[in-house]
C-alpha cells in the first residue's frame, strides 16, 4: 500500500471496525500523552460486544491453541487503536509503533509465546506498514484479568 495512504483508509479497506473503547477497570487511564509520545494501556481480547469469547480465556499452550492466541492478540489490537483514536481523535496523527508489550497467559512449559504475540505485530505492520514496525517484549504470566489468554500494551509516536 502506498505511505500516503491514511490509516483509517486502509482499516476501511481491510474492512475492519474498530471496537468501542472498554471501560476502565480500576485506578488508571487507558491512555496517557507525553510529548508526541502515546502510551496505551494493556488492553484485552474484547470482541465487538465488550466482551471477552470463552474461546479467547484460559491458557495458551494447553486450553487455548496458538493459533486462537494469534486471533486473539488482533482483538487486542484494535482495542488499542480504539483507545488510541479516543485520544487523538484520529488514528491519521499516529506517525509510527514505537512498542508493542504482550502478556500472554500461558502453560508454564509453553515456550513459543511470540507466535501467540505476532497477531498483534503483523496486524499493526499490516495496518501502517514499515511506520507499524516496532520494539516488543512478550512475557508469560500465570494469569490475566478476565480470564484473558493474551493483553497488549502500545507506545505510539504522534503528530
């Protein structure tokens, strides 16, 4: 796709709505803007309804398969793009993906946690293309809220 092509156009194109952002669920905000930096919480693997798929919950490796941990961090991000559109009020001021930070719930000998992780990464590629490219960590947890198999976090660089 052509650079100049804005990041709500290609969403558009993919056919892709974003969902209504989540409420909050404690003492943070889910987003916070510092400088041209865009910092987003960790958000969870909400479908459009505002909730969580009983396929989306449990563990990664042993309840839940790679391949739905894979869906399921796409979810993840397009609640993060949500998020980032609710404070900038256009995803066209995003300028690059600084980071991407997964949590993954996962079975403590499961050990291919970035495969689970890359929906979110190639889906953010796919949507800003080299701008999407990004630093990442994914780390294994023994639990996530909601009973969520994976949460991402962003840092955005904007205009």
């Amino acid at each position: 796709m052509p650079a100049t092509k804005s990041i709500e156009k290609r969403l558009e194109d993919m056919g892709v709505i974003l969902p209504q952002v989540s409420n909050k669920k404690g003492n943070y905000i889910p987003t916070k803007i510092e400088g041209n930096l865009l910092f987003v919480s960790g958000q969870l693997c909400m479908g459009q309804d505002g909730t969580i798929a009983e396929i989306h919950k449990g563990k990664i490796g042993s309840k839940v398969t790679t391949e739905v941990g894979y869906e399921a961090a796409q979810l993840c991000l397009l609640q993060i793009l949500a998020q980032a559109q609710a404070a900038l009020s256009s995803l066209d001021r995003l300028r690059s993906c600084v980071r991407l930070g997964g949590f993954v719930n996962a079975d403590p000998d499961f050990t291919t946690l970035g495969a689970a992780m890359n929906g979110a990464s190639d889906m953010i590629v796919e949507i800003m293309g080299e701008a999407g490219r990004h630093s990442r960590t994914t780390i294994g947890v023994a639990t996530l809220p909601l009973g969520a198999c994976i949460e991402v976090e962003a840092l955005f660089a904007f205009e």
